[in-house]
C-alpha cells in the first residue's frame, strides 16, 4: 500500500449530496500523541484515577478500622463482664464447661449456685434469677439462658440495617 495521505482515503462527498453525519474536520483530523493539550488531559485523568482509587482504599480502611476499634471494645466489655462475674461470691469451685447460675437476695447482694431456678422449688422465692452462665475454657463467662443476648442481637440487626440503608 503507497503511502497516502488521509484526506485522499477518505472519499469527499460535497455536502448537499449527503446527510453530514460527523464534522469532516475531526474526521481528517490526525491526533498526535505530543500534543500538549492531550498529554495534559491524560495527566489530569490520570491523577484522577489514582486520587480516586486512593480513597476508596482509604475508606475500606477506615471502615476495617471502625469495625476493629468497635471488636476491642466488645472483648474490653466482656472482659470486665467476666471479671466482676468472677468476684460474685460461690462457695464452690467453679469448673470450667460447667453452667452456674446467678441470683440475687432481697438485700441486693448476688451470688452463684449449681442449681438452676427450676431445681430451687419454693426457696426461689427469696431470691430473683439473674442468669445462667456456662465458664468456658478461658475462664470467661457465656450467658446461657439468652438474658443478656437479646438486645446484642437486637443491637446488631439495627446495625445491619443501617449498613444496607434501611
């Protein structure tokens, strides 16, 4: 193939002959590559996209960051959960995977026992149930019985559902 230029590729058709439908002018235009106004259009998309695509990694960032800091918080909770649990008198020695059971008399002070409200029969009444924990394996205490889970669960859908809008 000879070398040609553009213009005469392209076939002129006069214009009342014809429906214009692009500017005969950027079709016979040539971009070239040096040309300041492009190179400079391509930085500015360029930083851009890097601008861009750096806060959106800084945002999940700063996300993973709200989810660690609100984790520590909820180990730091549990764990002085766990230690004011652990100075409620028992006159037994607690064992580990076994369930204890909370109460409290009518003086206010609480204490732990092995049997649970069910097993008690009338002598309940001088006490009100608090709550069943099992001691689990590192000496932490899991509410058993469902009394304190409820509103973390409740909590925790509110929180979903704000996450996705609702």
């Amino acid at each position: 193939m000879e070398n040609k230029n553009v213009k005469e590729m392209i076939p002129f058709v006069p214009e009342n002959n014809s429906v214009q439908v692009c500017s005969r002018d950027h079709v016979h235009r040539i971009h070239d590559a040096n040309d300041p106004v492009v190179l400079y259009k391509s930085l500015i998309a360029a930083k851009e996209t890097v601008r861009i695509s750096a806060n959106s990694k800084l945002s999940a960032l700063g996300k993973q960051m709200d989810f660690l800091i609100k984790e520590a918080n909820k180990i730091v909770e549990q764990s002085k959960r766990d230690e004011q649990l652990h100075n409620i008198p028992c006159n037994f020695k607690k064992i580990a995977g076994n369930v204890y059971y909370l109460y409290k008399r009518g003086n206010g002070t609480e204490f732990f026992s092995m049997l649970s409200p069910d097993e008690w029969g009338r002598q309940l009444n001088n006490f009100e149930y608090v709550g069943g924990y099992r001691l689990d394996g590192d000496y932490g205490f899991t509410c058993v019985d469902g009394a304190e889970d409820e509103g973390r669960e409740e909590e925790r859908y509110r929180q979903i559902f704000k996450r996705i809008g609702y």
